[in-house]
C-alpha cells in the first residue's frame, strides 16, 4: 500500500501521520502509532479490550518467521478485509486502534523515571598500583658526589 492509498483510506478517521517503518510504514495521530501497513496487511493496534472485536471478524495477530521460530506480535491484528470498502466503519475501527494505543502509552512507564527508580551506587575509584621503583646501588666516592653537587646545584 503505498502513501497516497492510505490517506485516502483514512480520510474520514482524521489526519494522520505516515512514516516508513520497516517493510512499509507506520501510521500515527496525535504523536501515538496505532496502525502499521506491511507487505502483510494493514494491522491495527489492539488491546484485551478490541481483540474480541477482531476475533469476531476472523482476523489474525500479526505475525513474522525468523530462521528459528514464527514470532506472533498480539498487539497489531490484521484489519478486515470489508473495512477496506466501508471508510466510516473503517474510522471507528481506527479511533478503537487509537485508543488501545493510547491505553498502552499510559501502562508504559517513561524511560527517565525507570532510570531514577534504579539505584546505583557510586563506583568507588580503584587506587592505581605503582610498580616499584628499582634503585641501583651507586658507588660512594668522589664520583657519586659529584652527581649529586650537580643536581643540587
């Protein structure tokens, strides 16, 4: 689906923002991502609350292979084939993804308060160790001293 496809498709929900994303693109309001158009589909951000709504009209949760295992994401599900023709239904389905998007938003706690939840203590410096000066053994006599006048001097 390309850009143009989905602000018509969109045009009786309201303004939306449309970014690439991955293999297509993202789809926001109001600064909250609640759809993503992928090569798949176009999946709607769904919650405990919406889910049911999608189970009713046999959608799926979007879902990716990886080489060891087929990953399913619960919280995108594949909008309905017939929503596809029918743009004031398709609108209250996006406020409803909208809104799960929003009520996820506000589970997630913000990344600074997680950071000051943490205590951290203070790393304590780490003396540094010196490696032990060898001395030689001068001689004493008249040549020892004359070193020593010459720095002194």
């Amino acid at each position: 689906m390309d850009r143009e496809f989905l602000i018509d498709l969109f045009a009786d929900f309201g303004p939306v923002t449309i970014r690439k994303m991955f293999s297509g693109h993202g789809i926001s309001a109001d600064g909250v991502n609640f759809a993503l158009s992928l090569r798949a589909g176009l999946f709607f951000r769904a919650d405990e609350t919406t889910i049911p709504d999608f189970e009713a009209e046999g959608s799926k949760p979007f879902q990716y292979s990886t080489r060891a295992k087929t990953v399913v994401v619960n919280s995108y599900w594949e909008l309905p084939a017939r929503l596809f023709d029918d743009s004031a239904d398709l609108a209250q389905w996006a406020r409803a993804a909208l809104a799960a998007a929003q009520r996820a938003k506000v589970k997630k706690r913000p990344k600074a308060k997680k950071a000051a939840a943490k205590k951290v203590e203070p790393k304590k410096p780490v003396a540094k160790k010196r490696p032990a000066r060898k001395t030689a053994k001068k001689a004493v006599g008249s040549v020892g001293k004359a070193k020593r006048a010459r720095r002194s001097g």
